[in-house]
C-alpha cells in the first residue's frame, strides 16, 4: 500500500495533536453519542491493540497495555478533538476472565459494529508471528456480515524474519482476497521499533480526507 509524502506528512499531523482518553463503555447503553469519524482495532488477546495505539499516537501511556490476556474489558475511546476517536476494543479469544465476563465482551463487540453509524474502518490486528487464526475466521464473517469495511494490520512484524514475513503476507492477502468488506491491502506493523506506524497513520489520513469529499466527488 503506497502513500505520497504528502500522505505521510498528513498523517504525521493527524496524530501530533494531543491525544488523550475519552471515555469507556461496558455496555451498549453506555456507549459516548456518536460524532465525528470512529476507528476500531480490534484482534485476539494480547495481539498488541494498545501498544499500537501508543505508537499511533506517541504517547506510551495512553493505552494500557498488559502480558495478560484479557485486560481490556471494555470498550476504550480516545480523542484528540471532535473529528477522529479510536477506539480500543476486547481482545477475542482466551482470556484470563470468568466465560461469563468474555461472553458479554463479545456481545458488547458485536452491537457495537452491528450499530455505529460513524465507525468508519476497523483494523483487525493479527499477530505476525501466527497469521489468522480459526477465532479470527469468526470475526472475519462477522465484519463481512455486518457490512463494517476493515483492514488486516499485521503486529510484531520485528519478531518475524523478513522469508517468514513475507508467506504470512501473501497468505493472509489470499484469506482476504474474497471477503467482501476487507481492503485488499496489507499493513504490517511494529510498535516496537516504529516499522510502519507513519504508513497507518497515513492509511487513517487518507481515510478521513475521502470521507471529506462530497459524495459525486468521490474516488471509485
């Protein structure tokens, strides 16, 4: 997925303002009213959702971020103004939480892309070192389901050799290829070291100026 500097430099703009918490929600009754353009990243438990967030924003704390699956239980927001929130979602799968606790998690997740109007993209985040996983089949569907245009973001991309790297990309390309809301490209990612944090940005940036465009303005 390429990106002009004028793109990148967007980007880079986008997330230089000071980003903060918002707010929380545990139910769909607490949900914040909906404004502005919403970006969800959800992903399977511990596949690294508020570490890249931190990297996104440049703030190392904002997120919080756990070796322990299962953290974040509630649907976290964070806003630099009124136009762009991100929203950190539960991780899916195993988790060090009674079932009970993860079956509302995972009900909570699915009202919330079934019913939010303004969420504009989510980037499902799968960990690079394992590709896509039978859970997050299930996930898959039900974002092609629900109509919710998402994007793969792979993590950790630094702990993979670039041989291996590159089979996990083309492979999860050919998972995708004919899943109806998927965007056809590939991020891949490291918060560790930064390795494609200013091309997400970038992506994000792009997002919202398209958003912008009158509706016969924009591109097909």
């Amino acid at each position: 997925m390429a990106f002009t500097p004028n793109e990148i430099e967007a980007g880079r703009k986008l997330f230089a303002a000071e980003w903060d918490f918002a707010t929380a929600a545990s139910s769909l009754a607490s949900l914040p009213p909906m404004g502005g353009v919403e970006i969800a990243f959800a992903g399977r438990s511990n596949v690294g959702k508020s570490s890249l967030i931190n990297a996104l924003t440049g703030r190392n704390g904002l997120a919080r971020t756990s070796h322990t699956p299962g953290r974040t239980q509630e649907l976290i927001f964070f806003a630099a103004d009124a136009s762009l929130v991100l929203t950190d979602m539960p991780g899916y799968g195993y988790a060090q939480a009674p079932k009970t606790k993860v079956a509302a998690w995972t009900s909570l997740i699915l009202d919330y892309l079934r019913g939010r109007a303004n969420l504009a993209r989510v980037y499902l985040l799968i960990d690079a070192r394992h590709g896509i996983k039978p859970n997050d089949d299930e996930v898959l569907r039900t974002l092609d389901e629900a109509a919710v245009s998402y994007q793969i973001a792979l993590t950790k991309a630094d702990q993979v050799k670039p041989t291996e790297l590159a089979h996990v990309i083309a492979t999860t390309q050919a998972t995708i290829r004919e899943r109806p809301a998927a965007f056809p490209d590939v991020l891949v990612t490291s918060a560790r070291d930064g390795f494609g944090i200013p091309e997400l940005r970038a992506a994000i940036a792009r997002l919202l100026a398209e958003r912008a465009l009158p509706r016969h303005r924009r591109p097909s």
